[in-house]
C-alpha cells in the first residue's frame, strides 16, 4: 500500500508539472504560428537567384 501511495502522489506531482510547462509554453507564444514554416518551405524566393551578367 506504501508503494501504491508514493507512485499516486508521483503521478500527480509529473503530471502537474506537464500541465504547468504546456501553460508556459502556451504563454510564451510556441503555437502562434503553426502554417508558416510550411508555408515558407513552398514560397519560391526569385531574390535568392543570382543575376546574369
């Protein structure tokens, strides 16, 4: 019954800790843009080609 306790009371305290980091990173602005890098793989940049001389 001990060991049953201290693995509860041990899935509580990580999974407090995994809510916790995903707030901060919620926060800190991780998924504000989700579509753009792969959109910005597909964008054909023509200031990147060299010039002809």
């Amino acid at each position: 019954m001990d060991a049953f306790l201290l693995l509860t009371i041990a899935a509580i305290v990580l999974g407090g800790m995994g809510v916790a980091v995903f707030f901060w990173t919620l926060r800190s602005g991780q998924y504000d843009d989700l579509d753009g890098a792969a959109e910005r793989i597909l964008m054909d940049d023509d200031d990147d080609r060299p010039t002809r001389s």
